[in-house]
C-alpha cells in the first residue's frame, strides 16, 4: 500500500468554536498532520495540542509561521480577527481557511481574495454546508440533464433571537452578515450567481425581525428568500432551513439538513395515474446522525481543504465566494431600508 501523502497544518485561534467544530475533525482524516497551534493563551493552545494531536505550541503566530513548514493554515475567530491575522499567511504564499464569512464587509474580503491571489496562494472559507450530505445530494440530483434547467429557487431560515456581534452597528445588520451568509452561499451552490435584489424588511424587537427578499440570478432564474429571528425561541439552537429548488415539471426540497425529497419528471409508478405525486426520498437513519460532523460537512469541508492543501482536489467555497456571499448581504440591507432595486457588480 502507498504511504498516505499528508498536509501539515497548523491552527492560529484554539476558542470556542474552532474547539467544537474543526478540531474534533482532524482524528477523522488521514490526510492531515497537525504540526502546530496558536492561541495567545498558552492554555488553550497546550490544550489543544494534547487533545487533538498536535506536536508543537506557539503564542506567537509569527514564530509559528518562520520555524514551520506548513502546506495551510487555519485561522479561526470572529471575522475581524480573521481579517486582521490571515493576511499574515497569505503573504508568505500558504493557502488559508477561514470560517465564514472572512470578514465584516464585501470590501474587506475583497481584499483578502486579492491578496491571496497576489501572493500566489488562495484561500478556504468554512462553508460546510456545501459539504452537507442533503445539500450533495440535492446538487446530484440537478446536474442529472433529466432535471434540465433552475427556474426558481426558494429559501427559507429562522431561528431565534439575534444579537449584535463583531462591532456591527446593529443585530439587523449583524444577521445578514455572521448568520445569513451561509444562506446565501447556498443559494449561490444551486443557482449561481445573483443579479438584483429587492427586499422589505420588518422588525419587533432590536433582536427579532424579518427580511422577504425576491432576486433574480445572472441566468435569469428567479429567487425567494425568507430569512427571520421572529419564528424560534432560541437563537442558534431552534433553527429551520428548507430549500426548494424548481424546474421544469421536476423539483427537490431539502429539509432542516436531514431530508431530500425530490419529484422527477416522470412517475416511477404506473399502476396509480390518477394520484400523485410521486416522490424519492432521503432520510438518513440513526447511524449516519450518530456521526453528524459528517452528515452536516464538518468533516467534508476540513478534508477539503486538506486535500487541497495537497493537490489533489480543485475548487470548494472559497475567498471570492465570501465576498459575493457578503455582497448579498449588504444588497438586501440596502434594498430593503430604502434602495428599492439593487443590482449587485461583478
């Protein structure tokens, strides 16, 4: 057997999340050697290490970055953070992930695609939700030529109360920006890129509101949007996702990242003409939730971006499509309180 060809990578940021969410994935995948961590708290960092196999600790990211040599690094934190620190790899040249979005702006994370690119590198943005095994599927699913062309896409996303993060000057602005734009990017996976937008918006309280968003995409398909903080009791624990795309006598819902039903074209069944409709669907059992980092795309995007680092995969969400996915964001922030139309540049 081939010895398995490994990236060596290294963490900048040890908190909350990267602890929670991305180190739990690296026992998982073969192709990864964790060289090293950073974190400014010595704690976190040796904790880390002991705990996910690292073999050196660093406080100082640029002594980490001139005593390895690394293939990619992740850097982890608040968006502002990233921004600040991923620069720091990017030109040396290594490849970076960064969890979504890259930054607080368009701009910003404009920049850092620009940077990467002139630095001859690029860059990985945590969107795992391309990774989620609905969400493959369902993209599967409508790049069979039987599916044929997208005509309309729908979203839907609620969950409880949202609050002010980051420094964003208010929780209605801070949604579409730390939460939504996974969403987004979603709707960008199915249907490309998005042209015009138009949006209302509707408020309750500071931390619960709602925007109704209508977009036309670069290929003339239409999208809805319903995103909101006024459905659910709790803020990032009671969460309801539902994407619909349409075609032409055919179409596929994914629901909640735990099912796909998907009606094609023609009925697989005869023997009932009279009634419909007829439908596939896809639930996964109690054994594929057990290993939910998978069936959700933790692990699918870690692995990504890991192969990647080593070349032997292609493509995935990256720098620029946190810029476009930001660029959505702001477009409906601006159409809805007041803009009316807005087309988004190129």
């Amino acid at each position: 057997m081939p010895e398995q060809k490994q990236a060596r990578l290294a963490f900048i940021g040890c908190g909350g999340f990267a602890t929670a969410s991305i180190f739990p994935q690296i026992p998982l995948i073969p192709e990864i050697d964790l060289v090293a961590v950073c974190d400014i708290v010595k704690e976190k960092a040796e904790r880390n290490a002991r705990n996910f196999g690292a073999r050196r600790v660093y406080t100082d990211l640029h002594e980490m970055l001139d005593k390895e040599e690394l293939d990619g690094v992740f850097v982890i934190g608040p968006a502002p953070q990233q921004y600040e620190l991923a620069p720091e790899v990017l030109q040396r040249g290594i490849p970076v992930y960064v969890e979504k979005p890259s930054a607080n702006t368009s701009a910003e994370a404009k920049e850092l695609a620009e940077l990467a690119e002139a630095n001859g590198t690029w860059g990985q943005v945590g969107f795992m939700k391309r990774f989620a095994d609905p969400y493959a599927i369902a993209q599967e699913i409508i790049s069979r030529p039987e599916f044929g062309p997208i005509h309309l896409i729908k979203c839907k996303f609620g969950q409880g109360p949202y609050p002010q993060i980051w420094g964003i000057d208010s929780a209605k602005r801070a949604m579409l920006i730390g939460q939504l734009c996974h969403i987004f990017d979603l709707i960008r996976f199915f249907g490309g890129d998005v042209k015009t937008v138009q949006a209302m918006f509707h408020q309750a309280t500071d931390t619960q509101f709602a925007y109704a968003v209508n977009l036309r995409f670069a290929s003339g398909a239409l999208g809805q949007l319903d995103v909101n903080s006024l459905e659910d009791k709790q803020g990032f624990r009671d969460i309801t996702e539902i994407l619909e795309v349409i075609g032409l006598e055919t179409h596929l819902i994914c629901e909640d990242k735990i099912g796909v039903r998907y009606q094609p074209k023609e009925d697989w069944t005869k023997a009932t003409p009279h009634a419909g409709r007829y439908e596939y669907v896809w639930r996964p059992g109690w054994t594929s939730l057990a290993r939910s980092s998978i069936t959700f795309g933790y692990t699918g995007e870690v692995r990504h971006f890991a192969q990647r680092c080593l070349g032997l995969v292609e493509g995935g969400p990256d720098l620029w499509d946190s810029y476009k996915s930001l660029q959505i964001g702001e477009a409906i922030y601006d159409s809805s309180h007041g803009a009316g139309e807005v087309t988004i540049e190129d």
